[in-house]
C-alpha cells in the first residue's frame, strides 16, 4: 500500500484545519488572529497526541488559536530543571522588572514545561518558585502585557487557557509545592491554589487582589481555594483581598508549612518533601493518581480507579521486592 509523503498530505489538510480554526474564532467572536500563523507546521507539530490519555488538553485548533495570541505577549520566561536523580522537577516563574508577573508568552512556556512533566517517567515531585530577583512569587498577569487583550472575548481565551494549564498541573502524577517567597498576588495566589502544598517564607503573604482591579479569580484560583479552606475563608480572602501572612495561612490551612526567610528555599522545600517522596517513583505517582481520583470523581468510578491502579502494581517484581524488604525488617525487630 502506497503512503503520501508526509509534506503533501501536511499540505491537502492545512486549508482544512484553517477553515475549522477560522469558523472556531467567528463562533467565539475572536477576529484578531494570524490564522496563517495558527496552522503553521510549528503549531500543528504541538498537538496533544503526545500527551497522556487522560491528560486534559483542548482541541488542537483551539489551543493553537491561543498559543499564537499569547506568544505575541512577551516579556520574561518559565524555567524548568528536571532531575532524574532526586525526582524533583523545578519550575521557576522569572520576570524580575514586573514582580515575576505571568505575560502571555510565559503562559505558553509554563504550559509547555506541564506538557514535559506529563510526560516524565521518573518524577515524583514538582517544586515551583518566583525568581528570586524578582522579590516575589508571582504576581499574577502581567498587566503591562495582557493591556492587549482588549476585548471580553480576548480575555476569555486567556482565561480558558490558564485554566486548562493549572488543571493539568493539578493533575500531574507529581507532588506539587508552591514555595512561596515574599508576594503572591492575584493570579500568582490562583497558581499557589493548583499544587498540592503550599511553603511559605516567614515574612510572605497570598493575596487574591482580583477584586481591587474590578475582577473575580478567573484560572481557577476561586473554585479551588473554597476546597482549600472552605466556603467562609474563601469569601472572606475574595472579598476583603486582604493578604494573608504565613501564620494565618498556617492556621486556615491555606499553607502547610513555613520556613526561615534566611533558609535556602528550593532546599528547605525538598527537605520538606522528602518523607512523602522517599518511595520509588511508582509508588509516588500511583499514590498520587489514587488521591486525585478520590478528590474528582464519583465515589464508584474513584474505587474504580483505585482497583486499576492497585492491581497493576500487584505482584509486579517492585511491589514484591518491597514486600520482601518489609518482611525481613519485621522478622529482626
């Protein structure tokens, strides 16, 4: 059987998929688009046929729309570290002149380091700080930039896609920190909101400021802090926009540990990790996957889930090389 080169079946399918995005963006009223841009082998080439099956990702033609409108936005960048040896990926938000502030080509660059962590076979944790330069976590968008996004519909895109990012960094097989040092603010606090732990330095604070600049949260920062601290903490942090300190943080549940400013952070953080990633990275992730299917899902589908995962690891050589270990140090104590 005869196969097309690859280059001319690329060149039959570009006016189609340029008709789909172009019908998408009229539909959602998004008209200031390259749509040559959009359907360029760069963007097609970022499609979501590398990513896990159950990984959260957006059509194609709907992602590269957004891609291409952020990218335009620059200003700093995401930097990201994985060690194979520890099992500890860093992820570093750095944009010093404008307080370690997300701009759209950095929201394409921290969902570009979620698609490599999604695809880790060795992980078991995923630390993320602010560039230390920059004296804070985050703060949030930056507003320099997304001034451009001067329509509702602009920032609907912006939005979905901040969304999508921070659920798939949520649902990583990865144990996520924050390690937050000094502000973070606005949608800096909603990115803190998608980890499962947060470390705060002792003279840090998270602030949803949203309400000061004539907003609500909009990545997801509302819905998940009412999970974090419950229905009056939340109304309480949306309405007010007050920060919170690390000892209130503490005490609401906000936080869940705080460190020296003094201390080394990336290493005070991955300190504290250590006894919850001290198991091979098997057992990490499918402990992890356990915890979101239990925090997700329906309670049958999540015990559904929780059999699959429990029988793969059942009888595998890891599974019983452990139990073995285990035995032995209990037959000698």
């Amino acid at each position: 059987m005869m196969m097309s080169p690859p280059g001319k079946f690329l060149c039959r399918t570009l006016p189609l998929v340029r008709n789909v995005i172009k019908r998408s963006c009229y539909k959602e009223g998004i008209t200031a688009i390259n749509l040559t841009e959009v359907t360029s082998s760069q963007q097609i080439q970022h499609s979501e046929l590398n990513a896990p099956k159950d990984s959260f990702r957006p059509p194609l033609y709907i992602e590269s729309t957004q891609r291409v409108t952020l990218q335009g936005l620059g200003g700093g960048s995401i930097e990201s570290d994985l060690n194979n040896e520890t099992g500890i990926a860093t992820i570093t938000i750095s944009n010093t002149k404008n307080a370690n502030a997300l701009s759209g080509s950095m929201m394409v660059e921290l969902a570009d380091v979620i698609s490599e962590l999604e695809n880790w076979k060795k992980g078991k944790a995923v630390i993320l700080v602010g560039n230390p330069n920059g004296n804070n976590f985050s703060a949030g968008a930056d507003l320099t930039s997304m001034k451009e996004l001067k329509t509702p519909q602009a920032g609907t895109m912006m939005c979905l896609f901040m969304q999508n990012t921070l659920l798939r960094l949520q649902q990583l097989p990865l144990i996520s920190v924050a390690a937050i040092d000094g502000r973070a603010m606005g949608g800096g606090a909603e990115i803190t909101t998608s980890c499962d732990f947060r470390i705060m330095t002792e003279g840090s604070v998270i602030q949803f400021v949203h309400r000061k600049l004539g907003l609500s949260p909009g990545w997801g920062g509302g819905a998940r802090l009412v999970h974090i601290v419950g229905h009056r903490e939340a109304l309480k942090m949306l309405c007010s926009s007050d920060p919170v300190d690390a000892e209130t943080a503490l005490k609401v549940g906000l936080s869940d540990g705080t460190l020296p400013e003094t201390k080394d952070l990336i290493k005070g953080t991955a300190d504290w990790l250590a006894p919850f990633i001290s198991a091979p990275y098997q057992l990490v992730q499918a402990i992890k996957k356990v915890v979101l299917a239990g925090s997700e899902l329906p309670l049958d589908k999540a015990m559904k889930k929780e059999k699959d995962i429990f029988t793969g690891l059942w009888a595998a050589d890891l599974q019983l090389e452990i139990m073995e270990r285990y035995m032995k140090q209990k037959r000698f104590k």
